[in-house]
C-alpha cells in the first residue's frame, strides 16, 4: 500500500482517538505503520501502563471508545496496542524525539521496530495528566 492511501481523515480521526485514549492511560507513542507489500494500515498506540495482565481490557476501552463514535477512517481492528517496550514503539520514539513537530509527521524509512514498511505517520507526544485506571 502506497503511504498516500493513508488520508489526512485517517492521520485526524487516529489523533482524535489518541487523545480519548490517552484519558485511559497515558499514551507514550503513537503512529500509524504501513507494512511493506501489505493492504493494511495499523495505528500502533504504546503505554508503559499496557502489559499481558490488561491487554484485554485495554481493548475492550478501544472498543468502547470507537463505539458509537463517526471516526471515519479508523477502524478497530487497525489498533494495535503495545507496551513502550515493543520495538515498533521503541523505534518510534527515537524517530518522535530526533524530528520533533506539533504535528502528525511521516516517517519514510524502510523500517521500524525491525518491520519492513512502505511508511509511517508519527503523533507528536501528548501531555500526560492522568493515571492509571
């Protein structure tokens, strides 16, 4: 998939729910992968506080907060949640703090988190003002 399939309703629709979803639990990254030689398009969503015991549940709340909701552009089965430690949010986090902008930011390298991908759009960081559930 050519990383211009990925719209500027899709880059809006996922910073919205970033934000509602950072009123879970604070978000560390954020950032929309487009895998080489796929048709999909993931938005990864990382949090220190997003692990095996509550992964589930942490889906439920992406569930929850998409139902209902007109997110044109974002599906659910496009989250992806991970824990700061994946490589993927680890990698984005370093491309994040060396690029710093106010904005969604594309992402051309060939890689990241050792995924091979035709592009990825990076979330500036949010501010953390909430706690863990």
């Amino acid at each position: 998939m050519d990383s211009e399939l990925l719209v500027t309703e899709q880059i809006d629709a996922g910073a919205e729910f970033v934000r509602d979803f950072n009123d879970y639990v604070p978000v560390s990254v954020a950032c929309w992968v487009i895998p080489a030689e796929s048709d999909n398009v993931f938005l990864y969503i990382a949090s220190d506080a997003i692990d095996d015991s509550n992964f589930d549940v942490a889906y439920g709340e992406v569930l929850r907060k998409l139902r209902g909701k007109t997110r044109r552009g974002l599906d659910p089965f496009q989250v992806k949640l991970v824990n700061t430690s994946h490589p993927i949010a680890q990698d984005a986090i370093k491309v994040r703090d060396r690029y710093p902008a106010a904005f969604a930011s594309r992402y051309g390298g060939s890689s990241i988190g050792g995924m091979s991908i035709d592009g990825a759009y990076i979330y500036p960081p949010l501010s953390v003002t909430n706690v863990t559930p």
